[in-house]
C-alpha cells in the first residue's frame, strides 16, 4: 500500500462579497468551490448553519450560491441581516471556509 497522498485542489472559486439590499429585494449570496468530487455546499449565518431545505424565501442555487427572495426587514424582525459564510465539504477531504460576507439591508 502505498502512503504517498496525491494533492486533491479543492478551493473557492468565488466567495461571498458584502451586500447592501433594501426590504422586498432578492439578494444573491455568491459562492462556487471547485473539486474532483462535487462539493456539497452548506451556508451558515452569524455562525450557525441555515436549514435550506424547510426554508421558503432561502435557497441553495446550482453552482452553491444563495438566493435570498424578498429580504425581510423591519424594526423588530431583521432575519436576514447579518453575517453569511458558504461552507464547502468533500468528505475524503474535509471542509473549507470563505470568508464572512456582510449582508446590510438599508432603511427608508
């Protein structure tokens, strides 16, 4: 058996930037990671991991960015606001982190 591990490239191709949005707007978080093996793409907010599957304004698009329809805003409820990383996992490989993306979501 031999113990020599060939280097499998698993990185971001693109990472999540700060957005500003406004109540009511669609807002796409972007991100896309490259593999040998496809990547299962996961997103978390302000730490914790988004449950996408239940969620009906939240959805994971194709290449693994984010789509956020008719960001919620008011004085009470801001759910969207916040701090967003994309989480990127090949299990023979392990897990990789973008960075922190900022959503803002701007008053009247």
């Amino acid at each position: 058996e031999s113990l020599v591990r060939t280097f499998t490239p698993f990185y971001f191709l693109v990472e999540p930037l700060d957005v500003l949005s406004v109540r009511g707007a669609s807002v796409i978080m972007n991100c896309s990671a490259h593999c040998e093996t496809p990547p299962k793409i996961e997103w978390k907010k302000d730490g914790t991991y988004l449950n996408l599957v239940s969620d009906d304004r939240r959805q994971l698009l194709p290449d693994g960015s984010l789509l956020i329809n008719s960001v919620v805003h008011s004085k009470h409820n801001k759910p969207d606001e916040g701090y967003y990383q994309c989480v990127a996992t090949v299990d023979s490989l392990g897990t990789i982190v973008s960075r922190t993306a900022k959503l803002t979501v701007a008053g009247k």
